[in-house]
C-alpha cells in the first residue's frame, strides 16, 4: 500500500515528529484554558450579579407597592448563586408573608426549561400555605407554581399556573380544569392575562359547573403619573342542576356569558370611567332573560388631584406615625380630592337594556353633583364624619333624574301581581300606552316620581342624615 501523501507544509512541520506533537499540546493548552475561562464566568457571574440583581428586585418590588399593592420586603439574604427573600403585605385586610427564592442572572430558566438570557434573576415564591391547602382540599391535590422572571431593565413577568386534578370523596367529585395566569408590570405598563378552563362538582346533590374564564387586561401610566386602561373578565358558563331532595323539587340555572369590562381614559386633565356588565342569557326557574347589559359611566373628574392623593397615601403610609394619626390625615386628604372633584361638577350616568320573553325594559339615570359643595364648611372640618359629609352631600348637592319602561308580560316574570299591585297604586310605576313606565328625579333633598313629590312618610323612616343611605323613590 503507498504511503499517504502529506501537504508540503504539513510535512515540512511534522518532520521528525517533535514540532506537530508540541503544536497539538499547545492547542489543547490553550483549548482546556479558554473552557476554564468560560467557566470561571460562569461560577464568577452569578455571585457578581448578586447585588446587581438584588438592586433591581428591590427597586420592583417598590415599584409594585407604588402600584398600590401593599407589599414590603422584611428580609433579604444574599448568596452566591441564589438568595433568599422574606416578603410580607396586605390583601383584603389579611397579612400574609411569602418565601421566595431569587436566582441569580445572568441566565436562568423558567416555566420548566425555558431559558431567559439575559435576565436579572428568576424568582420562584413558596406559595401561602392558606391557598395550597384549600385548593388541595378543594379540587385535589396539584403542585402551585409561583415563578417570576425579573428583566434587566427591573420588568417582572410572574406566572401563576396549577396543573388540572381532582377530588373524590364520598358523595362528591371535583374536576378542576387548572390555572394559567400572568401578570407583567414594568414602570409605565402593566399587561395581565388569565385562564382556568373551569371547575365542575358533582354529587349526590346534583352538578354545579363553571366553565372557561377569561381575563384580558392592560393599564399605562400616563404622563399625569395615572395608571389608565382596562379590562375584561368573561365567564363562558354558570350552571347548575340541583335534583329533588325532601320537599325541594328539582331546580336549574344557567348564565351563559357574562363579562364584566372597565375602562379608564384621560382626555384634556379630565378622566373618564367606564364599567360595564353583560349576560347573553339567564335562566332559572320560570325566569328567562337575555340579552342583558347594564352600563355605567362617570365624567368631568379632574385628574390633578387623584394623582396628588396618590402621593400623598404612600407618603402617609411611610410616616411612621401611628394609625390614627395615618387615618386623620388620609381622611383630611379625602376630603380635599372630593373638594377638587366637585369643582368640575363630576357626572355619573347608567344605563339598563333588558330583554326576556315578555319584552324588553331599558332605563337611564343620570347624577351629578353640584359645584357649591366645595364652598361648604362641612367640607373642610379637620373632624367630618364620613357618615355626615355623604349624608350632606346627598341632600344638598346632589341630582338625580331616571327614566324607566317595561313591558307587562316581563315585569310580571320579576314581580308578583301583588308587588305590581303595590308599585301602581303607590306611583311608582305608571301606564304608558302598552309599557309601565317610571320617571324620577331628585333634587333637594326630595323625590319627584311621575310628576308626585313624595312625602316624608313615603320615604324611608331613617332620614338620610341617620343612616346616609339616600331614600329611594
């Protein structure tokens, strides 16, 4: 067999045999240093960008509870690939503290083995024992995943997700569809989104079921230093069938769905508010109705002194005075934003479309409230009462005027005749032509409904001023 040919050059250099063996050592040396140089940035860099991530957390987490969350950080203990963090705040009055587990950038992994390069840290949250155990009780038991990727730039991305299960006990069977939820705030935005394909219980009582919700949300904080934007919550389906048991017969219901949206925007200083809330169709019982909307808007509200109270409640709450203090002082405030509000003559309007088998009903209302408010005295006590000054306020500043129609054959699916009885002699409710109709104002104090002052002994025992609930007509 002939020898193989070598390259002139190739040849030239491994002649003898010494030079190529030096040249292949010398290229493994500089092969294993630049492997022990990539790793050593990779051991260096976590514990290098400890403090670096832990600056950015901290600023998110102020950033969240300027937000308006009640959250604070009670301890933080850093270490050289991961540290530890000891978060505490307030929801609905309850206190509640979260572990949480930082991992330093500037590569991490999240939701399994994605990966996030470059990133600050991931962070995943021991959830509140409270909540494990009661969906564990509830709908069988699944691993509660908290985990939240923070962006150089101090972005949080938190993703809440639960796995389906369920739960069987004698009697009764859960099926819980799971949970998909994230939330992503940065200093100008906050983007939010939410699935649960559902949860059905069924038993010996019957089946209870509520099928596919959505939740849609995204809010910017404008230049004015407000968070505006909006929502939509939707629920595909609540239903429910209830078999016989003693003397209750068989029972269902069914709302089919229902979305709920708001809406905030800022044109020209003024913000204007929107809620609204939907149903394609209702059912239970004899009753049918659907579509439904009920809408509600509020105008003319100056946005300067929404923001200054804003400032003003996170200056409050970092005092260090006492609570009663805090409370005197925020409700000195209040009454200052109502103050400036009213100037403006802020304005709320509703609106009512209703459809059923018998027909249809719509009504609308509308209130405002008079400017003169911010020259009562009342308004600037140190020591007004909550109760009083919405009292006062009803009574002297406010007006209200609402329209209303119903057909006969719909009325009669959401009263007894008796109660329709009583609202047509009381003149509540008149005839106009084939409809009931309603119309009602207030001003002064007092109610106007279809063109009759009602008397005091019409109105509600308690006077507005005792319970600062406004009389109904």
């Amino acid at each position: 067999m002939p020898a193989p040919v070598l390259h002139p050059l190739r040849r030239r250099l491994c002649e003898g045999g010494t030079d190529c063996t030096r040249r292949r050592r010398g290229q493994a040396r500089t092969a294993l240093l630049v492997l022990a140089a990539i790793l050593c940035v990779i051991v260096a860099l976590p514990g290098g960008f400890g403090g670096r991530a832990e600056a950015i957390y901290r600023d998110a987490i102020a950033q969240v509870a300027d937000s308006g969350f009640a959250v604070k950080i009670d301890s933080y203990q850093r270490g050289w690939f991961s540290s530890e963090c000891e978060l505490s705040g307030t929801a609905r009055g309850q206190r509640f503290t979260l572990t949480q587990h930082i991992h330093h950038g500037p590569l991490g992994f999240y939701d399994g083995w994605r990966v996030a390069f470059p990133v600050a840290a991931v962070v995943d949250t021991d959830p509140p024992p409270v909540l494990r155990d009661f969906l564990n009780r509830t709908a069988g038991d699944a691993p509660l995943l908290i985990q939240t990727v923070v962006a150089i730039n101090g972005a949080l991305d938190l993703h809440v997700s639960r796995e389906p299960s369920q739960r069987v006990s004698p009697g009764l069977t859960v099926e819980f569809g799971g949970l998909d939820w994230r939330w992503r705030l940065s200093a100008d935005r906050h983007l939010m989104r939410g699935r649960a394909p559902g949860i059905t219980a069924t038993g010996t009582f019957g089946e209870v079921e509520a099928a596919n919700l959505a939740l849609d949300g995204e809010s910017r904080r404008d230049t004015s230093g407000l968070w505006l934007g909006g929502g939509t919550l939707v629920l595909q389906r609540l239903g429910y069938s209830l078999v016989p048991l003693g003397a209750h017969p068989a029972r269902s219901g069914l709302l089919r769905k229902l979305s709920i949206s708001t809406r905030t925007s800022l044109t020209n200083g003024l913000i204007e508010a929107r809620l609204k809330l939907a149903a394609d169709e209702l059912r239970g019982g004899q009753l049918r109705l659907g579509p439904l909307a009920l809408e509600a808007n509020a105008g003319n509200l100056a946005a300067a002194p929404f923001e200054r109270l804003r400032t003003d409640a996170l200056s409050i709450s970092r005092s260090g005075l006492d609570k009663a203090a805090q409370t005197q002082m925020m409700r000195e405030k209040g009454a200052g934003l109502l103050i400036a509000m009213v100037q403006r003559g802020p304005t709320i309007s509703l609106h009512l479309d209703l459809a059923g088998a018998g027909g249809k009903a719509m009504g609308d209302a509308h209130a405002a409230i008079a400017p003169q408010l911010a020259d009562d005295p009342l308004m600037k006590a140190r020591a007004a009462d909550g109760k009083a000054l919405a009292a006062s306020v009803w009574e002297k500043y406010a007006s209200v005027t609402a329209e209303a129609t119903i057909l006969p054959a719909l009325l009669a699916q959401l009263a007894t005749n008796d109660q329709v009885k009583g609202l047509l002699a009381g003149g509540i409710l008149v005839r106009d032509g084939a409809s009931y109709a309603c119309h009602a104002s207030y001003k002064d104090g007092a109610w106007t409904v279809n063109g009759k002052k009602l008397t005091p002994a019409a109105q509600a025992t308690k006077s507005p001023g005792a319970s600062g609930v406004p009389p109904r007509p």
